[in-house]
C-alpha cells in the first residue's frame, strides 16, 4: 500500500516537472529576451509581421478600402482580415502582440488536443496530459498558430452535436470560431468536412441534425465578415490576381510522378514546415509496430473463426473502438499525403482547371495540415496499447495454456521514455518557427561564450534577433539623413519587409496574393535583369510572390 501511495506521487511529481520545465522553456524566452529573441524570418518577418504593424501603425484594422505603404498601388483590400490575430496587433503592436500570439496559440494546442483526447475517451490520463503537451509545442508559423491549435476543438464541436437531438443555443457561439481561424489555410476544409459529416449522418439516421446545420450556416457567416475583403475581392471586383498565373508544377508525366512520390514521402514521414509534425524518428516506426501487432490479432481471431459465415465482418465488428479507430486515421492520413503531394505534383492540376476552376489558384494541398492532429491521437492510442499491452498479448497467444504477465510499472516506464523522446525531439530541433530554442542557445552559448551541447551537429552559428533584422535605429538615422517625406522606394540585397516595418513607402514586397496587373507593371521596372537571369525570371513570372529587387541578387 506505502510502495503505491508512494508510485503515484512519484509520478504527479514527475509529470509536474515536466510540465514546468516546458513551461519555462517555452514562455521564458520572449519575456527574458524581447527583441533580443530569434525570430524565424521565413514567411514570418519577411511578410506577416511588417503587414499587421502596418495595421497597427495606420489604424487599418476596421478600414474596409484604404491606400497602404506596402506595394504602393495596394489597399487594405488585398491583405489582411478581421482576424483576432490583426486584432492583436492593433491593439498591442508588433512584438508584444507576437509574444501574445505565441503563448496563446501553446495554450489553445494545449487544451484542443486534451478535449479531443477526453472526447475520444478510454485514454489513460497521463498519456493525454503528455500528448497534449506534445501537440502544443509543436513549431507552427505563428500567422497560422491560432488557427492550427485550434483544430482539435472544432472537431470536438463537431461530435459534441451529433447527438444533440434538439436544437441547442450553444451552437451559435460556433459563429466566433473562425475569428480565430483562417479560411485559406484551414476554413475551406473545415467547411467541406463538416458538411461531408452532416450529409453522412443525416443518410445514416434519415433525420436532420438542426445543430449541426446551423453549425455549418454560422461558420459560413462567420468565414464571410472575417475575410470579408478577400470575398469582395474575388466575387464583386472579380480582380485577376497573382495567384491565376501561378505554375510551380514540373512538366511531363515522369517529372511529376517523381514530386508525387518525393512529396508524398515528406508529408507522411515529416509534415510540412509551416506546421511541422515532428512524426518520423519515433510516431511512425511505433504506430507500425502497433498496427501489425492489432493485425496479427484480427488475423489470429478470424482463423478461431474457421467455418463461419463472414467471419472478416464479424471480427471488424468485435474489434475494440480504439483498434477500428487507429486504422481509419491511418487511413485518412495516407489519403490527405495523396492529395498533398497530387497538387505539389500537378497531375491533378489540369482536371481542376478544366472541372473547377474556381480551385485552380487555390492550394487545395494544404489538407495535409489536418494530418497534425491526426499523428497525435495515433500517438495517444498507440500510447494506450502500451499500457493494456498483457490483454492484447493473451488475445494473439497461439498458446492457449500459456500466460503472459508484464508488470504494469515498467508498461508505464514505456510510455514516459516514448514521450519524452517525443517532446526532447520536438523542442531540441532548430528547424522553421521553433524559435525558443534558438533564442536559448543565441543568449546562452553564443553571446556568452557558454558552450552547450546538448544537440548532436546542432547547427547552431549565432542567429540574428528580431530587433537586429528590423534595426530600427539605423533606419530611423537614414530617415533623418535622407529628409525622408514618404517618397516611394525599393529595397536591393535585402527583404523589402525591413522598409516596410520602418514605415517606408516600398513599391515591392513579398506578398503572395496581389493583383496581377502590379506583378506585371513591376515586371517591366526589373525585366533587364531577367532577360539575362534565368532563375529570377523563372521565379518571377511562376508566381510573383516576391514582387522585390532582392531576388536579383
């Protein structure tokens, strides 16, 4: 009785500290460093940040049509949204909304991913506890964090109402959802699946589910007065944008078939590193092991069966809620990796172009954001295999007579070593986002002189800070030494975003949806230098994403 009063507080008192390690390991740096901190540039500063300041600076968050200092021809019309996350910039500015951003996007991961791991159910505590910590500190480009983090909670909603048989005012709130979300990102999908589940269960149960078609209504609505301008933009204006001509797919059939097979591999074994899922080194050879081991058990199960009549079905049928589930996961991540890797390819390029051409532009590939959550609950169940390990051992035993006993410490021991190799690799990779651990060792080794090796061939040379990149003092100096009075100007040999965070008027930037007749106009100030530069002039006239002079260098 001592020995297991004394157990469990010894495992309390271990699953705290690593909940405050993590804790300081991810809320510190930013606190304790400010704009000391190493910040990913990548689709982050380069972009994001200087367009939300910009929202801050000119008081542009309820402005529906207004000129802008970023691509000078441009207006509030073909950026931005009214986003919670443009609200935080607007009310606190730059960095400290950034912060804000961060910490409530590791929350909401957090608690999603807890709801969905409770909402499954029969999921040991800890293991949920421990997942939904892996699950929040996942690395995510922060202009996606919210929405990303919040994935897990719409799909609670989602099965919450399938069983309300009446209607409930609850689902009106479902209207503030994607305020919190991102259309382009995730809204389109979110959409489409609950509207494929609504259909499904109103075949299923030939009745109507009130609350989940009004849940279906208020997201659309919702969709709508956020991202109001991009609806304008694309249904009233109807103005021709960057994105109609975008073409990064390879010609001929044995070109795309390689991507295919190249992307397919990236997205299965490692995600994307918009919203990396960290899933090859130990969720992927675990949950194979999991799987071939529930199918050796179906398999052994069938065989007792020998002699009755559909005896696949009735084994399926049999099987636990956790086995069936695991396996259509499985199922549905392989399928979103197709789809991904179908668009990166481009063989299905031409059938939306021909079929449905309101898709073309659009990344109907970014599915594999959903596969996120997906490796999380495999992980949580394979997790929960672990401990019920004895009862599956006895079920596949070719040995009737024979008896199997594992002591339930050590199946515990398996679990707390397999996550916690989970969580050292999530945070101890300095890949895109993952900016704490950059900042520790930037603070720590690099402008101490300390040395820290705790990442085998780290790459870890001295990074450049979110204050060093913008340098606001330098550029205030050339303000006042040039007599700047907000005169157009363009930036060569570095990203135009630094001019732009400066207050600059630039008449480039990197924004990836624009209209097209500025790509074009800009193209004919820098078609010299393409007509000699093969590369630039590939990269310009594919996408024109980057409408800057830096890509000249």
């Amino acid at each position: 009785m001592i020995f297991c009063v004394l157990h469990k507080k010894c495992y309390g008192f271990i699953l705290y500290v690593i909940i405050f390690l993590l804790a300081v390991f991810f809320l510190l740096p930013f606190l304790l460093f400010g704009t000391n901190s190493v910040i990913t540039i990548h689709d982050n500063l380069d972009s994001v940040v200087p367009w939300l300041k910009m929202y801050h600076d000119n008081g542009l968050f309820l402005k529906f049509d207004t000129p802008t200092k970023g691509l000078s021809e441009m207006s509030t019309l073909y950026y931005g949204n009214y986003s919670f996350l443009a609200l935080l910039y607007c009310i606190f500015g730059d960095f400290a909304a950034y912060t804000i951003n961060t910490y409530i996007y590791i929350f909401l991961g957090f608690f999603s991913m807890y709801l969905l791991l409770k909402k499954i159910g029969k999921i040991d505590a800890v293991i949920t506890i421990l997942v939904s910590l892996c699950y929040a500190i996942l690395p995510v480009a922060p202009n996606l964090g919210i929405c990303v983090s919040a994935l897990p909670l719409i799909i609670v909603v989602f099965f919450h109402f399938i069983n309300y048989q009446k209607f409930s005012w609850k689902i009106l709130l479902i209207l503030f959802y994607p305020f919190f979300s991102s259309f382009a990102m995730t809204g389109i999908f979110i959409l489409g699946f609950w509207l494929i589940g609504f259909v499904y269960i109103m075949v299923k149960t030939k009745k109507i589910n009130l609350n989940l078609l009004i849940g279906f209504i208020m997201l659309c609505i919702g969709y709508i007065i956020v991202d109001l301008r991009l609806f304008y933009v694309m249904f009233v204006l109807k103005t021709p944008l960057n994105r109609s001509v975008f073409n990064i797919h390879p010609t001929g059939i044995i070109a795309q078939l390689k991507v295919f097979m190249n992307s397919f591999k990236e997205y299965s074994l490692h995600g994307y590193y918009h919203a990396s899922s960290f899933q090859r080194k130990i969720i992927v050879p675990f949950a194979f092991i999991v799987s071939v081991i529930y199918l050796l058990k179906m398999i052994r199960k069938i065989i007792n069966q020998s002699g009755e009549y559909n005896r696949e079905s009735k084994t399926i049928n049999e099987s636990s809620i956790h086995e069936k589930m695991l396996f259509i996961i499985e199922f549905t991540l392989l399928l979103f990796s197709v789809i991904a890797a179908l668009y990166d390819s481009g063989l299905m390029d031409n059938f939306f172009k021909r079929y449905i051409p309101a898709l073309s532009g659009f990344n109907w590939g970014r599915v594999w954001i959903f596969n996120r959550v997906l490796w999380y609950v495999i992980f949580a169940l394979c997790l929960q295999f672990v401990l019920e390990i004895n009862g599956i051992i006895k079920k596949i035993n070719f040995s009737k007579n024979s008896e199997y006993f594992i002591v339930p410490l050590f199946l515990k021991l398996v679990v707390w070593i397999l996550v916690c190799k989970q969580l050292l690799y999530i945070f101890l990779t300095p890949t895109y986002y993952n900016d704490q651990i950059k900042t520790w060792v930037n603070e720590v080794r690099n402008k101490r002189g300390l040395v820290l090796r705790i990442i085998p061939n780290g790459d870890f040379d001295p990074f450049i800070s979110y204050k060093d990149f913008f340098a606001v003092d330098l550029f205030d100096k050339i303000k006042k030494d040039i007599v700047y009075s907000d005169e157009r100007v363009v930036a060569f040999g570095y990203e135009p975003s630094v001019l732009m965070y400066n207050g600059f008027n630039c008449i480039d930037g990197y924004n990836s949806s624009y209209p097209l007749s500025y790509m074009r106009k800009f193209r004919t100030l820098i078609a010299p230098e393409l007509e000699i530069n093969q590369w630039a002039r590939e990269y310009y006239d594919i996408w024109g994403g980057g409408c800057t002079c830096t890509i000249l260098n």
